[in-house]
C-alpha cells in the first residue's frame, strides 16, 4: 500500500498553469506536489503558439477592453522571468522571437486608425521596414504594413521542461483520482490509491477539470469549450513569420507563429479567425486547402511546393461565460480547501498564481514543517503536434 503524503498545496494538471503556480509556491517554501494524469503540458499548454500577449489583439476595434488591460503587464512579467530576475527564473527557456508583429496585407485596414490612438496600444507599437521586416514577409513584392508588438514568443516545450526542473521531487504521475474525505470534509485526494493530504487542494487540468469535479462530487464551476481547427505546415520554403495578419473585422485573419522541428525544419502554426468559426466546421482535407490559399494569396514569393500539412483540434477549456465569450482574465473559485480555476490563456499563467497565493494568504496559510517526499513515478514531456503528425 503506498505511504500516506502530507503537502502544502496539492495541484492536479500540470500545465503551464500547474507548472508555474508549483515553482511559485515552492520558491515561497510551500511545499507541494504536483499531479498529471498525461504528460507535463500535453493538453492546452504544447498546442499554444506561446504568444505572450500584451493585449493588442484585442484592442482591434479601437476600445480599450477588459483583456487588454488585464494582460497589458503580462509580457514585462514574462521578460524579467526569461531574464533570470522574475518571479521565477526562466533563463534558459528558449524565445523564438522578441517581438510578435501586426500585419496588414496592401492598404491599411480602415480600423487601424483608431487601433493606433487607442490608450491600449499607444507606446507599444511600432512600424518596421526593409531589414526590420519578418524574413518571410522581407521580398519586394510585399506591399503591406508591418507594426512590431511589445510582445513575445515563446518555445513551450523548453518552458515546460525548465518548469519541471523547477518541480524538483514534486512531480506525481497519477491516473485515478478520488476524494479523501474525512468526517464528509475534504482533506486530500486518493491518487491511484496513494492518499495525498493538504492544506489546499487546487485543480488546473484545463478540459479535464471537468472531469475531477464531477468525481469529487460537484458541478461547479461550470466549464466551457471554445474549439480551434489549427493549422501546421513544415517545409524548406517556410522562413520565420510571429505576426498577426489582420483582416477586416476585430479579429487577425491569421495568425502565424513559427517553430523548430526536430529534423531542422521550420514549422509554421496557424490560428487566428481561420481557426475559429467558419474553420472549426471544415474537414481538415478543407482547412488545409483554406489555408493554402490564403498563404499563396497573401505571401505568393513563398514557396510551398514541397511543404507538409496537418491540422490539429484543440479545445480551449475555460470558466463558463455568457454567450461562450472569451473570459478576460485567469479564474479562480473557492469551496472550502479546493480552489479550481483556469488561466484562459497561456501569457496569463502568472495572474493564476497571484490568485491562488492571493487566497492562501487571506486564509493564513503558511508552509509546514513537512516529511520529505518519498520517490514518486514521474510523468513524461508532452510532445509537440507537429512532431507526432507530420514526418
């Protein structure tokens, strides 16, 4: 029978979300463990573009929203954490690009202009030209206009592995998950039979948090599923690209962010409106041809004739909102020791854990003196899409 554990804080999905909240705790000398019933940011987390947005985005129309004000100090949090001098020290994680870039095809699209005088974005954008210029969209056929973002990209695979360095012996791979009652109190979680005790208990498995409620018994809060159609492609024409193409309406046409794959190939992965909507109702075989045409459209100098296709299918799990809305901010509620509560977007992980600290603070919480943790099986590292789809 496996030995009974007694931690601080007890989190269950090992996300980015999970991920960073555990190094948080633990360089605040909680102790903790970490459970995936997976692999370590195989779900939403390795199928984001690890675009750390400050919010720009959403400001497309010219208002100044409540996302981009909640995200808007985002991306100097995750800078000082690359740099060693964070919240956390990230050094090491690789960034795929300083800059994510608007881009608008031809002439500038008419709601631009009150895009750029919006408080939103003012300082935090800049135009570019020539050199400056993305290498895929630098031939002299483009006729756009390319505004550089004070935003950044990052490689989630080697942020998901410096986070589980960080993990130290806290990782815990586990499938069955019960509660662990004590007098009709929840005091812990059963994790395949292995009694785990807490102070607090914290779910952030993303889609799965569904699941985990229903097995501790309850329905809320509520989630829901925003589905994407992505796109991936992988080809010797493929030159970097991190921007946002921009249509007609408040949303980016296309999104494309670019990537390493283990053969020494750039892959190019793309979401944006083509994702959404209208995409999410394609077959692949049809949101493949979708996005050929709006790469040989938008960027025809590109040469995509030996290139590989796939498409990907991910849910993005969130707190329930009216009209399946995107939410503004990371979520988190209460009930008692269990806090449940999703990020929303990756570049938000941060905001998760000043809620979750947040919380235990109010209530008092403060670390134990605690037993060692014995040698628990650790999960593996989620894999990227395109190296499981594409050759």
């Amino acid at each position: 029978m496996p030995s009974v554990i007694s931690t601080d804080v007890l989190i269950v999905g090992a996300g980015v979300a999970g991920l960073w909240l555990n190094a948080r705790l633990r360089r605040q000398g909680f102790s903790t463990v970490l459970v995936e019933s997976a692999s370590l940011g195989g779900g939403q987390s390795v199928k984001s573009q690890g675009i750390i947005h400050g919010g720009a985005k959403y400001a497309l129309h010219g208002a100044l929203t409540g996302a981009s004000e909640a995200i808007a100090d985002m991306p100097r949090r995750w800078r000082e954490a690359l740099a060693g001098d964070g919240e956390l020290d990230l050094s090491g994680v690789r960034l795929l690009s300083e800059a994510h870039y608007l881009w608008s095809p031809g002439t500038l699209a008419g709601n631009l202009t009150s895009f750029f005088a919006s408080k939103a974005v003012r300082g935090r954008v800049d135009q570019v030209k020539g050199e400056q210029l993305p290498p895929a969209l630098q031939d002299k056929r483009f006729k756009g206009k390319v505004y550089r973002l004070a935003e950044l990209v990052i490689d989630v695979p080697s942020l998901i592995q410096r986070l589980a360095d960080l993990a130290g012996d806290g990782l815990l791979a586990g499938q069955t998950i019960e509660p662990l009652l004590e007098a009709g109190v929840l005091v812990g979680l059963k994790v395949d039979g292995r009694e785990i005790r807490a102070q607090r208990i914290v779910l952030s498995a993303g889609a799965g948090t569904a699941d985990l409620l229903t097995a501790l018994g309850l329905s809320h809060p509520a989630m829901q599923r925003r589905p994407l159609h992505m796109i991936i492609a992988k080809g010797p024409g493929l030159k970097p690209l991190y921007a946002h193409c921009l249509g007609g309406g408040t949303k980016p046409r296309i999104t494309v962010t670019t990537h390493p794959a283990a053969d020494g190939q750039w892959v190019w992965y793309m979401g944006g409106d083509i994702a959404e909507s209208e995409g999410v109702n394609r077959e692949p075989a049809e949101q493949i041809a979708t996005a050929q045409k709006e790469i040989s459209q938008l960027l025809p100098w590109i040469d995509l004739s030996t290139t590989q296709w796939a498409t990907l299918r991910v849910d993005r799990a969130e707190p329930l909102q009216t009209g399946l809305t995107r939410p503004d901010n990371a979520f988190l509620a209460e009930e008692g020791r269990l806090l449940v509560g999703w990020p929303t977007k990756l570049a938000l992980a941060p905001d998760f854990a000043d809620r979750v600290i947040a919380s235990l603070q109010r209530d008092g919480i403060q670390p134990q003196a605690i037993a060692p943790l014995p040698p628990l099986p650790k999960p593996p590292m989620g894999v990227p899409a395109w190296e499981q789809l594409l050759p």
